[in-house]
C-alpha cells in the first residue's frame, strides 16, 4: 500500500462517522453556548436599570441602552483607582515572577549542583500546599516591616512562584544544550547566554507563564482584603463588592464593573493564545 494511500485511510479513520461529527461539533457548540451565557448576561445586566435586571420574565437582551451604570461607577466609585492598582500589581507580579521562574528553571535544566533533585523536588512540593496555610505567616511578616496596606505586600509574597519555575525547567530541557556550549565556547558569559540564547527561545512557556500569573493576580480577592485597609488600596476584586450593601445596591454597576474587569485577561489571552498553546504543548515533551 503506498503512502498516500494510507494517509488517506487515517484521515478517514480521524473523520469518523458523518453521525459522531455531527454529534461531536453539536455538544461543543452547547458547550460554548453554555459557556458564554453567563458572560452575555453580565453585558446585557449593565446596560440595564437597576429595577429590570431581575424582572419576570428574564430578558437576555436589554430594551435599550442604558449607560448611567458605567457613569456611576466611573464618576461616584473608586473604580478607575481599583482599576489602576490591580494593572500595576498584575504586572508587576507577573513580571517578576517570570524572572524568577526563568532564572530558577534554567539552573534546574542546565546545571548540575548538589541536592538539584531533593531542591527541585521541595519546590514542586510546595504546590500541595493550599494557600491558607501560609496566609498568617506572610501577614505577621509584613505586619513586622510595615508594609500592610502598600503595594509591597500586595506583589512581593506571590513572586516566587512554583508552578512557573516547573513549567520553565520542563520547557528548557527541550532546549539543546550544545547550543549553550557554543555560545560558551564562543566566550559568552552566562549572564549573556541567558538573556539572548535561553530568554527569546523560552517565548511559548513566557506566554504560558504570563497568562497563568496575570489571571491570578488581576482575580485574587483574598490576599488583598487581609493586607489591604484603605480604599484607595483596593483591587477591582475587592472593590467591586462594596458596591451591595444593605443600604446601596448597585447591581447594573457592579456587572458594568464586573465586565470591564474581564477586558484585561481576554485582551492578554488573545494576544497570547497560540504561544500559550504552543508552550503548554512543548513543556510537556520531556521530562
């Protein structure tokens, strides 16, 4: 049998049945559908009143357009403050945890050190450890240096982070390594080889990385209200439900809210979406 030949008959195998297809593409889109309706709804909610979001019968769609949510929350909320401090602590939490990870997974990939295995294992180890555990230590710390309600404590404790520097490591150990001797041989240093050898070649697991630490940092809610006590300090996450209380409840600019929130990991995501595929694809190539 020749080549195209069997080529074809894997294809056909792959395609299956007409009825198996059809079947399969409509479970994903109810799939997708399912997914979505919460999502349009959060739209549709803030474009409402506040006396028709919770109206009989249900309106998936609003009658029109109703805007003074978004004027509410941007002319009578703290949000656009909110909003800068969760950009400014996402960032800068990803950032660095990147570098740390990048640093971390490159020593454990291509560097032979005594105890590497015992202290590689140690870090991954810390990934069964629920993050209530160490709430109360990291709080007693930042109380004794003084950093509550600053945005030291709120990016500083969450830039080491275990997942990233296994994702590195796995990720480098697909990566030659007599390409880093040559560039040694050619009498690059290793700060060198890292920042323009190890660096531009770690791009997929950067964008893995990125997305993964930009999510749960722009989300987190817990951190924040234990650290934070000033409103000015406040994250969207912790912002954003102080808009209900028994005395103002503002559901149309809490979902105004809710939705401008998200922009920021669908914007990132989409951006990096083939890289992050791509980088969750090759770290898993070698272990």
């Amino acid at each position: 049998m020749s080549a195209p030949e069997v080529t074809t008959m894997a294809q056909r195998r792959l395609r299956g049945p007409l009825a198996v297809r059809v079947l399969g593409n409509a479970w994903l889109i109810a799939a997708v559908a399912a997914t979505l309706v919460p999502f349009l709804y959060v739209i549709s909610a803030s474009l409402m009143p506040n006396d028709t979001i919770f109206s009989v019968p249900f309106r998936l769609f609003p009658r029109s357009l109703y805007l003074d949510n978004y004027a509410y929350l941007v002319d009578e909320t703290g949000f656009v403050r909110w909003f800068l401090n969760s950009g400014i602590i996402a960032l800068a939490r990803t950032l660095l945890a990147i570098a740390l990870s990048l640093s971390a997974g490159y020593a454990f990939a291509k560097f032979e050190f005594r105890f590497k295995k015992l202290l590689f294992g140690l870090v991954i180890g810390t990934l069964t450890l629920p993050i209530y555990v160490i709430l109360i230590p990291l709080f007693n710390m930042m109380t004794t240096l003084g950093w509550t309600d600053t945005y030291w404590a709120l990016i500083l404790p969450f830039t080491a982070q275990a997942i990233g520097v296994f994702l590195a490591r796995q990720y480098m150990l697909t990566i030659p390594t007599e390409l880093i001797e040559a560039a040694r041989i050619d009498g690059a240093s290793e700060w060198t080889i890292f920042r323009r050898i190890i660096v531009p070649l770690s791009q997929p697991t950067i964008a893995v990385m990125g997305i993964l630490f930009f999510t749960a940092s722009w989300n987190d809610y817990l951190w924040p209200l234990i650290t934070v006590t000033s409103s000015s300090m406040f994250t969207v996450s912790l912002g954003l439900p102080a808009l209900i209380s028994p005395y103002n409840q503002h559901y149309g600019s809490l979902m105004a809210g809710s939705f401008l929130g998200t922009l920021p990991i669908i914007v990132i995501f989409l951006v990096f979406q083939k890289r992050f595929i791509a980088g969750i694809l090759a770290g898993s190539l070698k272990g």
